[in-house]
C-alpha cells in the first residue's frame, strides 16, 4: 500500500509539471500582436525653437500583460536610412538636443518584455528654426494629389504637392517618379507645385519632390505612393 501511494504521489507531480510546460508553449504560441503607438509631439509639420526637445506618443498595453518598451529613432532622411538619434525607454516621452535648422523623422515602435515588437508608427517631420541671420530650408512638402496609398484612375496622373518657405524665397522643384523605390528623378527646377505624369492601368507607382530655395536651400520630401486601376 505504501509503495502504491508513494506512485500516486510521483505520478501526480509529473502530471503537474507537463501541465505547466504545455501552458507555457500555449502562451508563447498565442502572444497577441501589440499595438504601433501613435505620435504626439511634436505634431506633423511643426517648427520647434526650442532645441532640447521631448518627444512623447500613446503609451500601449499588452494584451498579455507584458511589461512595454518603446524604441523612438530621429532621422534627417525619411527612410531612415541613417539614425541621428535613437533611444529605448520604458516610458512614453524621451528628451534629445537637437541640431539647428534642420528638417528631422520620427517614429517609434514597441516592444514587450518577451522579445515582441510592434510595426513602426506613422513617420512626422518637424523642423528646427536656425540661427538668426542663416537661411531658412523650404518646409518638407506635403501631397495633395494623389494622396500616399490612393489609387486613381485614367491614364494620366496629376502630381500635386504644397510647401512654403519662412525666408519668401522663390522656390522650384525636381520631381521624381517611377515604378521603382527610390524613384527616379523625371523633371528638375520646375516653377509649379504640380507635374502630370503618364500611368498604366494596375501597376504601383511611387513619386517624391524635393524643394530648392534661391539660397541654395533644399528640402528632400518623403517617398509617396499609388497604384492604378
């Protein structure tokens, strides 16, 4: 009798810790996606005089309850093809000093405590005012047609585009154009803010200006996209 309750008691443990692994493998296997934050500050467009910048967006919770970190990267190129600056911090703000006169992208993504990261959020541009008597770059300008994921029809598009410069300056644009990414640059040192192109029927085109001032400033703009009926 001794023998067979001692059995019991074994068989019961081991029976214990199966469970515990398979409930662990379960868990790993059913890790819900987390959530890309959202931007806050500074806002779309913004110009910031004040060069010791804190950054903030939504703080996000897991569904599993995982403890969140975010990872925030600044740019001066759109792709993020470098990173000028670039944090990992468990709370929804994070401070840099930044540069002068120079037009920067953020984003931010986040990540749980089990390795899980999130997609990036939308990327925002802001600028920073330079020093008093320094030109100005043009503003990073903004699509207005057609919109970036917008999908018109015909067989020819019209390129439209909007960007201010806080100098006055006169400025002309290249406009780049393709069915590749990067695009390739299709027209240079046009007066206009919009350019037609030709386009075929179901094919995925990309599309970005770059601004030029009279005083030699130049703002390159985000990389846009459509595709046709």
């Amino acid at each position: 009798m001794k023998k067979i309750f001692i059995t019991l008691i074994t068989l019961s443990l081991v029976l214990s810790c199966s469970g515990d692994d398979d409930g662990g493998a379960t868990r790993a296997l059913t890790n819900e996606a987390l959530v890309a934050p959202g931007l806050v500050f500074p806002t779309q467009n913004l110009t910031c005089t004040n060069f010791n910048l804190e950054f903030t967006w939504n703080s996000i919770s897991d569904p599993e309850g995982d403890d969140i970190s975010y990872i925030i990267d600044i740019s001066t190129d759109n792709n993020f093809g470098s990173i000028s600056f670039t944090a990992v911090t468990t709370e929804a703000l994070q401070a840099f000093t930044l540069e002068k006169g120079v037009t920067y992208y953020w984003r931010v993504k986040a990540r749980d405590s089990e390795g899980n990261e999130s997609d990036y959020s939308t990327t925002q541009s802001f600028f920073t005012e330079p020093d008093a008597g320094i030109n100005t770059i043009p503003y990073a300008p903004t699509a207005v047609t057609p919109l970036d994921g917008a999908t018109p029809t015909g067989n020819t598009v019209s390129l439209a585009w909007d960007t201010t410069d806080a100098d006055g300056d006169t400025l002309v644009y290249d406009v780049y154009f393709g069915e590749t990414n990067p695009p390739q640059l299709t027209t240079e040192n046009i007066t206009t803010t919009n350019f037609d192109v030709s386009v075929a029927s179901d094919t995925q085109y990309y599309w970005r200006v770059v601004v030029k001032d009279s005083n030699q400033g130049t703002t390159i703009g985000q990389v846009w996209n459509f595709r046709t009926e």
